[in-house]
C-alpha cells in the first residue's frame, strides 16, 4: 500500500479519498472498519489538531492510537531511525510522525514494513491539504474551475495545496515577498501537475494579480515551528502580505477565508476576517478528523 508522505504519493487516489472522506462524515461506511489495528503516533513537534484529530478518529474506526514523543522513544536518545522503523513494524499497523525533517520521514518509511503518514514535516502537509479540499468542496459545491490564493510564506502547507489544488482541477497563486517561495522542487511538480490537468500556477508578489479572480484566500503564520530566530525580520517582510478586509475585497464575491490554525490575529490576519462571515477554518479544523479517517481507511483496511 505505501505510505503517505506527500500529496505525490496519492496523485491517482485523491479524489477516491476525499470522496471516501465526504462518505465517512456522512455515516456511509460500515462501523468500527479498523477494529483491532494501532496506529503509532510519533510527534517531534507539539501539535492540537493533529494529535486530537487522529486520535480521535483512530478510535471512532474501531482501532487504537499509542501517543508518542520523542522523550518516549529511543529514537530521542539515538536509536537509529532504521532500528525503530523495523521494531514499531513488529508492533503496530501504522505509523503517524509529526517531524521536523522530511529526510527522516523519508527514511523512517523506507525501513517501516506498515504504512507511514506524515502528519506534517518541513516540506509538506499533506493531511491539511486534504482537509482543505473537503471542506472547498463543501462550501463552494466542487473544485473544478475555481482559484484559491496562498498569501505569505511558502511553507509546508503552501507546497501541499500546490500539489493537490491541480490534480482536482483548481487554478492556484501565490502571493509571498521575494525570498520566501515555495520549495524549488515541490513548484516544479506542481506545474507538472498543472499542465497536464489545464490549471494554472502563479507565483508573485503583486498582491494584486495573486488575488485576481480568486474564490479562496488562504494564509498560514509568518514564523512557523523552527523559524523563530528569524521572526523580526519575518515580521518586517510579511507585513505587506497581510490579510484583512482590503485584501479581501480583491477576491471574488463570496470567497472563503481558510487558514491551517494555529493563528496569531492582528499579524497574518485581522480578527475582522478571521472571525468574520468569509471564514470556515473550524470547519475546515474539523475536517482534519474526517480526512485523516479516510487516510486511515485507505491504508489501514484490509
């Protein structure tokens, strides 16, 4: 089955998925699907949504979830990568790992004889980006022909909607200062993916052609986990990039405000648009939970 480390890595599946997930949510799959599996969640980096959502959702599958840091494991005190991979393999059905770098997801899936999620590295979040699409799809009734814009950094969750927005037929722009595109190799894909779904890819830092026909404005914190010595000059760069209801009147009527949460309210968006009528981001929260069962469900079922 492989494991889920990037939006790459279900290029085929996504819309299976996402259906399989808008079906879950609705009641449509048979009760306890994962009884008797354990997933392991090993998370290197504190997380809210990630943790609940999966735990959460493991045990409404019918299955269990072992929470891990990295003061539980040995891999904390050096224990090889490979050496825990091949041990949780004897133990669990799954693996979820919250990193701080993809390297080792990479090589924690290379050794790992049962799937792997990433529920997050420094590269990619592919988790959230389904989640996003659910719940796109929910408020504006389908992907197709639609346009969403990522305004500020060109992190994690920017690669990930990169790749998925495509391959479900989305038009996607970036709205980020010079320095802080998104990944070099991740962009190259993506347009790739582009081509050959006839959507378009922007990357610009006129924040005015970014939101040019747009129907979803997405924005994710200036300094992320790792970035914080970098945070004044962070601050500085992306004060332009700001969301607030000038940005937002540049979108189309009836745009939806997204953002991955945690959020900081008066620095990458005003409280007005946050908790304003445009936003959905605690539907699109609870949709982490959803998705992230329809991830389980693909992987885990057997």
């Amino acid at each position: 089955m492989g494991s889920l480390l990037s939006v790459s890595d279900i290029k085929d599946d996504v819309r299976y998925i996402l259906d399989l997930a808008s079906k879950i949510k609705a009641g449509e799959i048979e009760d306890k699907p994962l009884e008797g599996k354990t997933l392991a969640m090993i998370f290197e980096k504190s997380s809210t949504r990630t943790r609940i959502s999966f735990d959460v959702g493991m045990y409404q599958l019918g299955g269990r979830a072992i929470f891990l840091s990295s003061n539980d494991l040995q891999m904390g005190r050096g224990e090889p990568i490979y050496d825990t991979a091949k041990v949780l393999s004897r133990f669990v059905d799954g693996i979820m790992i919250r990193a701080k770098k993809h390297s080792d997801v990479e090589e924690l899936a290379r050794h790992s004889e049962v799937p792997v999620i990433s529920g997050l590295t420094d590269l990619e979040h592919p988790c959230q980006s389904l989640a996003d699409m659910l719940t796109i799809k929910e408020h504006l009734g389908g992907w197709e022909g639609k346009k969403i814009c990522f305004v500020g950094d060109g992190n994690n969750v920017c690669n990930s909607l990169l790749l998925i927005s495509p391959l479900l037929g989305m038009d996607m722009s970036v709205a980020c200062p010079k320095g802080y595109e998104p990944d070099e190799d991740i962009l190259k894909t993506a347009k790739e993916y582009a081509e050959e779904n006839n959507t378009e890819i922007t990357i610009t830092d006129d924040i005015g052609v970014a939101l040019e026909n747009v129907d979803v404005v997405y924005t994710d914190v200036w300094v992320s986990m790792g970035d914080e010595e970098e945070a004044a000059q962070r601050e500085i760069d992306f004060a332009p990039f700001q969301v607030n209801a000038d940005l937002m009147s540049l979108a189309n009527d009836g745009a939806i405000f997204m953002h991955c949460l945690p959020a900081i309210r008066g620095q990458e968006v005003t409280a007005d648009v946050i908790d304003g009528d445009q936003s959905v981001i605690f539907d699109e929260a609870e949709n982490r939970m959803h998705a992230q069962k329809a991830i389980l469900y693909y992987y885990l079922k057997s």
